[in-house]
C-alpha cells in the first residue's frame, strides 16, 4: 500500500462527501503538499543544527514559494489524467482489516512528524 496515495484518498474521501471530487481533490492535495513542506522543514532544521546544511539564508517569501511548488506538484500529479479516480477505485474496495492498518500507518506518520518537529526545534538548545 502506497501510504502517499492512501494519505491523499483518506482526506480526498472525508472531504468528498460534503464537496465535489475537484474540490476535494485540490483539498486533500493542499493537506498533503502541506504535511510534505513540514517534514521538509524538520529535515531543514536539522541539518542546519548539525551543521550540514550550509548557511542559506531562509526568508518568508522562498518558503512560501516553495510550499507553492510543493502544491503545484501534488496538485498536477492527482489531476494529472484524473488520477483521483484510480487512486479512488483502487483504495474503495479495501477490507476494514486493511483500511484500519492504512489509518495506523497515516496516524503513525502524521505524529511521528510532529514528534521529529519538536526533537529538531529543541535539539541543540
């Protein structure tokens, strides 16, 4: 199971039930792009505190054009051939078995992200 894809079909299907599948899908892209610039960010974080990143200097706008493209990618890559709908049809027909494993994995995932946030701002105080 691709947890990226069964990340975005999770929220693309909480949301499709009160939206449309566009709107949906440009929703569960936006959530997704934006779990991806976080961990990008913890990544950043370290890697300046070890000191292996050099010195660039981070400003507000190249974050935010940078979490631009992050949803400019995830957002092509879903409408790209109306991939929503493959992904959809492909995660539908999963038993509860696997659809439970697939939330354990996704909360796993999204607290382990806020864990490693709060290890990096606090790491070398």
């Amino acid at each position: 199971m691709n947890v990226y894809n069964y990340l975005f079909y999770r929220i693309y299907k909480r949301q499709n039930t009160k939206f449309d599948k566009q709107e949906s899908t440009f929703f569960a892209s936006m959530i997704v792009s934006c779990l991806i610039f976080f961990n990008v960010f913890t990544l950043a974080i370290f890697l300046f505190k070890l000191d292996i990143l050099p010195t660039i200097k981070i400003t507000k706008i190249r974050a935010i054009i940078f979490g631009i493209i992050i949803l400019g990618i995830n957002t092509w890559i879903f409408f790209k051939n109306k991939r929503y709908l493959e992904i959809e049809n492909k995660f539908k027909t999963l038993d509860k078995r696997t659809n439970n494993i697939g939330l354990f994995y996704i909360l796993g995932y999204v607290i382990m992200s806020f864990v490693l946030f709060i290890i990096a701002v606090n790491y070398g105080r």
